[in-house]
C-alpha cells in the first residue's frame, strides 16, 4: 500500500474507531444507572466489560492513528510495539475487574435477596445488543474498504459483547420472573471468567509480538514460494520474521550463482523485492546477499534452508 494510499483509507479507519469510542461511552453511562437501579451482579459485569470496551476502544483509535506514523530517527522499525504495551496495560483492567466481579458473586450466592426492576436492565441490554450489531455492521463495511487490522480486532471483540448482554438478559428473567435467585451470581462468575479468558488470549498477543515470535507457518510457507520462484534464486537460509502492530518484517539470505557481476546479483535481489512488495504490500523486506554454497555460521538454525520442498524442479 502506498503513502497516497494510506492517507486515503486511514480517515475511513479512524472513523470507524471513533464510532467504537462514542457507541462504548454511551452504553458506560447506560448500564451504570442500570447496574445501580436493579443491584445485578451480571449487569455490573456487563457494565465493567463496557467500560473495558471503551479502553480497547481507545487503545484500537490510537493504533490506527500509529500505524500511519512513518518509521523515525529514534524508532527506525517504527511504533507498532505501542500497541502491544497497551495491550497489556488493558491485560491489567480486565483482570482486576474479573477478580472484583467474581469476588462480589460469590458474596452474592449466600444470599437469596433478588434483583429489582428486572425490565429495565432486560430494556437496556436490548438496547446495547442493537447498538452493538449498528456498529458490527459498520466496522465491517469499513474492514472491506480498508482492510485495517486494528478494526478488525475491535470488531471481533464487540461480537463477544453480543453474548454477553443475552447472557444478562437470562440471568435477569430467571432471577426476577422464575425464581432462580441464584441465576445473577452464577451468571455473574461466568462473565469474570469469560473476562478473564478474554484477558490471557490479549496477553498472548502482545506477548508474541513484544518477543518477536515468528510468523504462523502458513503465512512463511507463501511468502518463501514467492520469493523462491524468482529466477537466478539458487536457495534461502536464515529466514526470520516477525510482526510489530499491524506491520510485518521479514529477512533473508538469498543464494545466487558465484559468477554473476555484482550489478547482476543486484538486479536479481530487487527482482525478488518486487515481486514480494506486489504480493505482501505491509511487509518490509530485508535481503543479505550470499555466493551459492557460502556458510555464514555453523548455527544450524541459521544455516537452515528453507527453500520450498519443489525448488529444485522449477529453478
């Protein structure tokens, strides 16, 4: 994707995050009044899960904006590991608040006192279910036009909110209308889990990229196809790769013929970036040059080649 490029879809993404923020500040101030007027432990957990939504909000409205920052003096590889340092900062929130939520559940079993004005929070959590499909549908439309990663994310997240607020509407009816008083709690211990499960997947996340954990294998496998099927390639070895926010890094060493004139191996290195740029635009390659057969270190794991299994019968 070109700068040109870039500038145009970004304002779409960017919109899209914004829309993310005001739709979660809205539902905040909406199931806090819902949460105090009925007393539900389930309500609560869906109001902590909103205000939860409007910091991932946040977080995706300045990965965006970030990931349109070009590479600087200071950050050569460029910003995207800011994304992961939040990522585990909201980690942080979304555990604290499935150890509270929990906590306050589990106080909530010894007693059979039901919930009060049942319909209300059943009329608010309809309410966030519509909200949240308008902007499902939103962001979607958004992710086709631009592909953003970060929205994707978000969009992602906010179909979990979905189940969430049907699972409030249940606990509710079968607390107040069937006389399960028990209902509220359990279903308040079952948020915290889901939050806290929602907080190791986040940490995951940001812990690969913070350690530059290599690609899947699938997404090396094609990369290495198309590089390998470039002509006057004699062999890759020392193949690493690794993602930082929504840009990917890929290195290599390429093997060419010991005779060729240094301008020659040139053009067959740039042949190879291009049509590597054409096929992955969001990657920025990095080729080392080496004379066929030539061994760098007695690292195994560096000297490894990782040529497609077919190479030697197209090349």
């Amino acid at each position: 994707m070109t700068r040109d490029e870039r500038r145009r879809v970004l304002p779409y993404a960017v919109r899209a995050a914004l829309a993310s923020v005001a739709m979660a500040g809205c539902l905040l101030a909406l199931k806090s009044f819902a949460a105090w007027q009925t007393g539900s432990v389930a309500m609560l957990g869906s109001l902590a899960d909103t205000g939860l939504d409007l910091l991932a909000s946040l977080v995706t409205l300045y990965g965006v904006r970030l990931a349109a920052t070009p590479a600087d003096h200071d950050h050569r590889f460029g910003h995207g590991k800011a994304e992961a340092l939040a990522a585990l900062f909201q980690v942080a929130l979304i555990t604290a608040s499935a150890v509270g939520i929990a906590w306050r559940a589990i106080r909530a079993l010894g007693s059979d006192a039901p919930t009060t004005d049942a319909g209300f929070g059943i009329g608010v959590s309809v309410v966030a279910i519509l909200a949240t499909a308008v902007l499902l549908w939103y962001q979607r439309r958004i992710i086709r036009q631009t592909g953003s990663v970060a929205i994707m994310a978000d969009n992602v997240h906010y179909q979990s909110d979905v189940l969430l607020n049907g699972s409030v509407i249940v606990a509710l009816v079968l607390d107040q209308y069937f006389g399960w008083h028990k209902a509220d709690p359990v279903f308040g211990i079952v948020i915290a889990l889901w939050l806290a499960w929602g907080a190791f997947k986040a940490s995951s996340t940001a812990i690969d990229q913070l350690m530059d954990k290599e690609w899947p294998e699938d997404q090396r496998a094609a990369f290495l196809e198309v590089a390998a099927r470039q002509p006057g390639l004699k062999g890759i070895h020392d193949f690493r790769t690794r993602r930082s926010g929504s840009h990917d890094f890929a290195q290599f060493h390429m093997e060419v013929a010991r005779d060729l004139t240094v301008h020659q191996a040139h053009d067959i290195v740039e042949r190879v970036e291009h049509s590597l740029r054409d096929m992955f635009p969001k990657v920025e390659v990095l080729i080392h040059l080496d004379p066929e057969g030539h061994v760098d270190t007695d690292n195994p794991l560096v000297e490894a080649d990782v040529t497609p299994h077919w190479f030697g019968k197209r090349v």
